[in-house]
C-alpha cells in the first residue's frame, strides 16, 4: 500500500535521528514533481495542502483522488503520506471525511483548553480510521495562506498536554517561521528544542523549513525533529524556472508557450528542490 498513515515513519524517524520532508502541493506539476523526487530517492515522502490549497484545486476531495491517481499512473512505490497542513477545527474533519491519511489539527490561535478539547476530538475521529494526526503547540511565526502566527516559543508543559492526547507528530514552535527569514532573525532556538524534546518521545514537527540554514537543520533533526515542513522554497524555484524560460524568450520559439513546455522547467526546479532537502534530512532510501 503506498498510501499510508504516518505513525510509524515518523516514529521510525525520530528514533533514527533523521527526518522525513512535507512538501506542500499546489497542483498537478507540483504533486507529479514532489511524487518523482520521493520516487527517484526512494524514500517515503509527505505530501501535504494547506487549506488554502485545497480549496484552490476544488476542495479535498478532489485532491486526495489526483494525489491517489497520480500514485498510480506514475507508479509510486515508495510510501507516501497524503496530508493536511494547518487544518481548522472543520477542516480537519472535512480531510478525514475525503480519506486523507493524515491531518494536522492547528488549534494555536484557540485558548490553550480549548486546542487541547480540540486535538483530543480530533484524534479520536482521525484513530478510528487509522488516520495519523498532527497537533501545535506555540505558534509558529510568519503568515501562511491567512495563518499568522507571532512565532512564540512552545511551552514546554502545554506541549506534554498536547503529546498526551495521543497525536502522532507534534508541531512545536522554536524561533522557526513560515516564508521568507528576515534578515535579523537570530536562528532556531536549541535550548527549548533539548527542554521539549526531553519532555516528550512524540516526534516533533519543524515548519518554516524554507530557509533556515543547513547546520541548523541538521542539528534540530539529531536533537528530535522528525517531520520538515518545506514550502516557500518549492515556490520560489518554481518562480524562478518560470521567469528563467520567459526571459529566455522560449515561449517564442518552436511553441513554446505551450502549457507543457512551459511548465516543465518549473516542475523540474520543484523536483531537485524536494531531492536537495531529502538529502539534507537524511531520509534513508528503504
Ligand atoms: P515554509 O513555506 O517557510 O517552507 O513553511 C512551510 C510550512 O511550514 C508548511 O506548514
């Protein structure tokens, strides 16, 4: 089954002191490109949408039937996680109703009693079908799809609350924000990270991937961070591919602005993107 929740990779990963990456999907190219790079490293791979995302490309439904068609019709073998990113209260039970393997429920602008009712609910609806679930404790900085969040730290007694709920994977925050890193950002913060990953044996989730210097990464990982969230970084390869072959004056040439030619360095630039950041999380092939 390739297809599957993410219990037990994850749980894999953090014992392993590696980590697995969770590439945010856009579309067909992006899903194709995310599906090739896990296929051509043959390692397991999460594919996630945000619900912005999601609500892009006609709604869950539709993007667990093409990321599950495009498993098939590219012939994925190896294991792959279908998951939602930042889920509201609803949409993490829209997601579970679509057959998402995995959910995020993102309850860190809520009163903390009530994230914590929230996760609890969440994970009980998500278990009994196997479904794996993803909580966050502190918010993570920056803004995503309308998620915006100051960047605190994650405490770590809230954080032991939310791990006994019995979520799967815990998104803690650390200094780590979405987007683009200003230029006097000050780095991860190692101190809370040895506090919370003492503290708890759940694997922890880094977002806000996209920039964060490769040392950096490398040491969050040996110190628990099992599951690296990377979107910004896909975009602005993509952007950059595109804007590359207009510049060039390639859609002038032999129709080249047909869709398919255009799209294909773009697509190409996501793949080596998401084949570069497996290879810095040193996801073992299987
Ligand atoms: P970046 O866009 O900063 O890589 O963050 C991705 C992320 O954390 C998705 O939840």
């Amino acid at each position: 089954m390739v297809l599957t929740n993410g219990n037990e990779m994850f749980k894999a990963a953090r014992d392993g002191q590696y980590a697995i990456g969770a590439f945010n999907t856009n579309n067909l190219e992006w899903t194709r490109a995310i599906l090739a790079a896990g296929q051509a490293t043959n390692t397991p791979i999460l594919i996630q949408t945000s619900m912005g995302a999601g609500k892009y490309m006609g709604g869950y439904k539709l993007v667990q039937n093409l990321v599950a068609n495009t498993i098939e019709s590219m012939n994925i073998t190896v294991p792959v996680v279908m998951h939602l990113d930042h889920g509201n209260y609803e949409a993490a039970k829209e997601a579970i109703e679509a057959g998402y393997n995995s959910v995020m429920f993102d309850g860190h602008d809520l009163p903390f009693e009530e994230n914590l009712e929230k996760t609890k609910e969440i994970v009980k609806l998500a278990h009994a079908k196997g479904i794996s679930v993803e909580g966050e404790v502190g918010s993570i900085g920056g803004e995503e799809d309308g998620i915006v969040g100051a960047g605190e730290l994650a405490d770590v007694e809230e954080a032991k609350q939310l791990a006994a709920t019995g979520v799967d994977y815990l998104a803690v925050g650390i200094g780590n924000i979405h987007g683009v890193y200003p230029e006097n950002w000050t780095g991860l913060n190692f101190d809370r990270l040895k506090e919370l990953a003492d503290a708890i044996d759940t694997p922890l989730v880094l977002h806000g991937g996209s920039g964060i210097p490769k040392e950096q990464i490398v040491k969050a990982i040996s110190m628990g961070i099992a599951k690296v969230n990377v979107n910004t970084e896909q975009q602005i390869a993509w952007s950059d591919a595109v804007k590359e072959y207009y510049n060039a004056g390639n859609d002038k040439k032999e129709k080249g602005f047909d869709p398919r030619k255009v799209l294909a360095p773009g697509t190409k630039a996501i793949q080596d993107t998401v084949e570069s950041r497996i290879d810095w999380f040193g996801t073992p092939s299987i």
